[in-house]
C-alpha cells in the first residue's frame, strides 16, 4: 500500500475516530456512523456485502495482519470505519 495512504490512516486513527474490526464496523455502517470503511483484502466476503454502497468503500490491498499493524494493533484487521476523519484528508482520498 502506498506509504503516504498509511501515514494517512495513522493520523485518523491517533487524532479521529475510528471503529476497528468486521462488527464494529457494519454496526457503524448500520447506525449511519460511518463516513468511510477500509477493508483489508481478505475481508470476509459478508462484511464487505453489508457496507458496500453504504458508505465510500477503499480496499487496502494488504491481508488484515499488514491492516492491523498500519492501526498498530497485534491482530489482524479485516474492516474498519472511519467516524471522524480528525486532523487526516482520508475521506478526500477514499472518496477520490
């Protein structure tokens, strides 16, 4: 994943908000939280169903272990919802 993509997501996740994991986030999605989700790429398959078209999707090319250590947690991360961008220019970026 491109490096600036990753300083970029460390920024929203120290100064916004954020909800990591696959529950976490469709209830974020769900309860119109959710400004934007990243998905790792071996996301299960029913995650990324329930959020697509919901909300701005940005795929993360690396498996959920390389997302999980991006968001500097010792576990994989599969989704993740972005609620407050905080300091970040994510939402721009995902959105395009």
């Amino acid at each position: 994943m491109d490096l600036d993509f990753n300083k970029i997501l460390r920024i929203t996740i120290q100064t916004g908000k954020v909800s990591i994991g696959s529950r976490q986030t469709v209830k974020a999605v769900d309860n119109y939280q959710a400004k934007a989700v990243v998905l790792a790429s071996n996301c299960p398959a029913d995650v990324r169903d329930r959020v697509t078209g919901k909300v701005p999707v940005m795929d993360f090319p690396g498996i959920g272990v390389e997302l999980g250590t991006v968001c500097s947690k010792p576990f994989a991360v599969a989704a993740m919802a972005i609620e407050d961008p905080g300091e970040s220019k994510i939402l721009t970026v995902i959105k395009g």
